[in-house]
C-alpha cells in the first residue's frame, strides 16, 4: 500500500478509538452538553419576557427571543464540546498514551486527525440535539434547503476550528483540570457576543470587541441563515477568515506541539 493509504487507515483507527472512548466514558460529554440545554431553558423560561423586551422594542415576546437566542446556543455548544476535547488530548498526554503513539510505525498526524475528526463528529451530533429542544420549546427557522447546507457546513467549519485550538491547549496543558481552566476562554467568548442581546445594546466602550471578536459574526450568519433574513456580507466574510485562520493556526500549533519531544 502507498503511504497515503496507510496513513488514511491510521486515521480512520485513531478516529474509532476516540469514538470508543467517548461511548465508554460519556460522562464528560454529558456534562459539557447538559449546560447549553440548560442555558437554553434558563433564558429562555426565566429570563425571556425580559430579555425580548431589549429586542423587540419594549414587547415582551418569548417566542422572538427564542429565534434570537437558539443560534448562540448552537455556538456555545461548540465551543463547549471543544472543551472536551482539550481535556481528552491532555488526558492522553498525561497518561503516556502519546509517547506510545510516538513510537508504533503510524501517521503522527492521525493521532491528532483520530481526536479532531471524532470531536467534530460528537459536536454535529450535540448540535443536532440543542437543535431538536429548540424546535420543542418554539424555535422556527424559515431556511432554503441552500441555507440549511450553508448554516451546516458553517458549524461544521467553526468546529473544526475550535478543536484544533483545543487539540493545543490539551498538548500544553500540565494535567486535564488545567486544559479545562486554560480552555474557558473559548466558552467565555460567547457570552461576550451577541449570542444572548444585541451587539447594539451594549455599551459603545465595549461594543467594538463585541462586533469583531470571532463569534458574533459567525452567530450573525448563522442567525441570518436559519431565520431566512438575509446575512450582511460583512459578517459573512468575517465568520469564514476567523473559521479559517483559527483553523490553520491551531493545526500548526498543535503540529508542533506534538512533534517536540515528550514532556519529562
């Protein structure tokens, strides 16, 4: 076999080993997607006349706060779901599974491919799930089957993104409660969005990080794509460089993170 197909294989072995090891440990995995859900529910049933009032000009109206928030849920999700796989590369590192690796004749690479394949996976499938609650408790999209392409591979590449970025801080991390600790940024960043109220309501001193930090924008084209409003080209463009950029700077982060020698 060429070495293209070797290495295709190596992968395909380290993505069902991840796959496996997430079905015998769901634990993790439930935590980190149990908090979106919740959120949800919680902005949704407790804060939503209030928040709707901001949004719809002083009338309370739950159900336009649901279309508004659901794509920032869907975000969070992400970003929570890389979390995990922060703490699943740590925990590998930690317990010499990576030294091992280093040393069978396999792909390097697939090592790193095997957990970020993996985790996109679990992350559609927990999109699908905070996806399914919001149709239950209201959420209607007006999307084209086009649109319904675009909003996925949208949140196919953001995830990607942000579990190369994960797959980095696991490999830097000195044990997997520091890889969760390091990693909250990527959680925090949400909320400091316009995933839960406008960018506009916020106050003009912080409103430009807001507007140009990496989720706003993506939540904004995904908002625009699912509810069928149309999307700026401004924050399309913006959604696809920060995807893109956060995509190859951590997969050269994590490359050479990885290929440096193993931690004493």
């Amino acid at each position: 076999m060429s070495t293209a197909t070797y290495a295709f294989r190596d992968n395909l072995t380290m993505l069902r080993r991840n796959l496996l090891h997430a079905r015998r440990y769901p634990s993790l995995t439930l935590n980190l997607l149990l908090t979106p859900v919740i959120l949800l529910l919680l902005f949704v049933y407790v804060f939503g006349n209030v928040m709707s009032a901001g949004i719809t000009g002083g009338h309370a109206n739950r159900a336009d706060y649901v279309a508004y928030i659901v794509p920032g849920i869907l975000l969070l999700t992400v970003a929570m779901t890389s979390l995990g796989t922060a703490v699943a590369v740590c925990t590998d590192m930690t317990e010499g599974i990576m030294a091992r690796f280093r040393t069978m004749a396999i792909s390097r690479a697939s090592v790193l491919i095997g957990h970020v394949i993996g985790s996109v996976i679990q992350t559609l499938m927990a999109l699908v799930l905070v996806l399914g609650i919001g149709l239950a408790i209201g959420f209607r999209p007006d999307a084209t089957p086009v649109e319904w392409i675009a909003a996925a591979g949208l949140m196919a590449l953001i995830s990607l993104a942000l579990t190369w970025l994960a797959v980095g801080i696991g490999l830097i991390s000195p044990n997997p409660e520091g890889a969760s600790n390091i990693g909250t940024p990527l959680v925090m960043l949400p909320f400091l969005s316009s995933a839960f109220v406008p960018v506009d309501a916020m106050p003009g001193w912080f409103r430009w990080f807001a507007e140009y930090q990496p989720f706003t924008p993506v939540i904004e084209t995904l908002r625009g794509l699912l509810l069928g409003s149309g999307i700026g080209t401004k924050s399309a463009v913006l959604a696809v460089v920060w995807c893109l950029g956060m995509t190859v700077l951590g997969y050269l982060w994590s490359k050479a993170k990885f290929n440096r020698e193993p931690r004493s």
